[in-house]
C-alpha cells in the first residue's frame, strides 16, 4: 500500500523534475513570472546584501517529492518499517532542498558583479586624471587603486585646485565622488 503512494509522489514528480533541468539546460526556463518564489535576502556582516535565497520554489517542491519517493521506496526495500521508510524519505527530501538551494545560491553569487566599493577608497593615494577645481567648484577626475582594480572617479577638494599628475590622497566620499586633498602639501 505504502510502496504505492511514494510511486505515485516519486514517478511524476521525477519526469516534471527532469523535464525542468532539461529545459533548463536549453536555456527554455523562463517563467515570466509565472514561478511562486518566496524568498529572504541574505544580510552580511557588513550591510551588504547576499542575494535573495528562494527557499520556496517548484523546482525545490519537485526535488523534495522525488527524495522522499525514491529515499521511501528504498527505504522499504531494504526492509524498514513504514513510518521509519516516510521518514527517511522526508529526510533525504529535505536534503534535496539544502542542495538545490545551495546550489542556486552559490551560482547566483558567481553571475554578480565584483565591484569595489568606492567607501574602500578612503585614505587611498591616487593621481589627478583630470584637474580639479579649487573649493568644490566643480569636478576632475582621479586615478585610484581600489581592492587591487585601478579606478578612474569624480573628485572635488575643499582646498585649491589640484593639477594634472599631482599626488592626491582621498579624505572622504561625497555621493559618487572622492574627496581629495593634495598629498604633497
């Protein structure tokens, strides 16, 4: 009786599951919004967000009913019990899930961006690109080594104007802009 219920959860659930890794394989797996997604956003130490985790999601419902078919169904071959079978099943069901959903994570991490942040420039010394007005008259642009990436920014100073080629150290960042100060004063 019970080997009957986890065949029929196991059966579809797998062709369905197979079905969506092979279409998305093909690149056909756009849902437009079609796919029920509730999820949480990761938040790190430093304020930064993570990505959202989809926890909730068709593809995981599918992998948890194909590890609780099959997990079930071997579990009953090899002579347990059928609470201890379900069991199981939930068990490596669950398993399915953290899998699936680490595994989404960590590719959703490899496809963002790595870019320094602008916050990690201050106390950075640089070269003026373009020369900058004196007393927040205007914008130039600088030269800066952020997290091992050269980086060309806006810049201001509050002091005079800074030349083409002169040695500038960032003292603080206003919006999307460095503000710098002559390094050879």
């Amino acid at each position: 009786m019970i080997e009957n219920v986890f065949m029929y959860i196991a059966m579809p659930a797998t062709v369905i599951y197979v079905l969506i890794i092979l279409f998305s394989l093909l690149g056909m797996d756009s849902t437009d919004g079609l796919e029920a997604d509730f999820g949480g956003d990761l938040e790190l130490e430093d304020g930064e967000s993570a990505g959202s985790i989809q926890i909730f999601t068709v593809r995981n419902l599918l992998g948890f009913l194909v590890g609780l078919g099959w997990a079930g169904l071997a579990a009953l071959e090899f002579g347990f019990s059928n609470l201890i079978a379900t069991l199981i099943g939930i068990g490596i069901g669950l398993v399915m899930i953290i899998i699936q959903t680490s595994l989404f994570y960590f590719m959703n991490r490899l496809s963002q961006p790595n870019e320094p942040s602008i916050k990690s420039a201050v106390g950075q010394m640089g070269t003026v690109y373009l020369t900058i007005p004196a007393r927040r008259q205007g914008m130039g642009k600088v030269t800066v080594i952020i997290d091992g990436v050269v980086r060309t920014l806006n810049a201001t100073t509050s002091g005079e104007e800074i030349k083409t080629g002169s040695l500038i150290q960032v003292e603080s960042v206003l919006g999307d802009a460095l503000v710098v100060s002559n390094a050879v004063e």
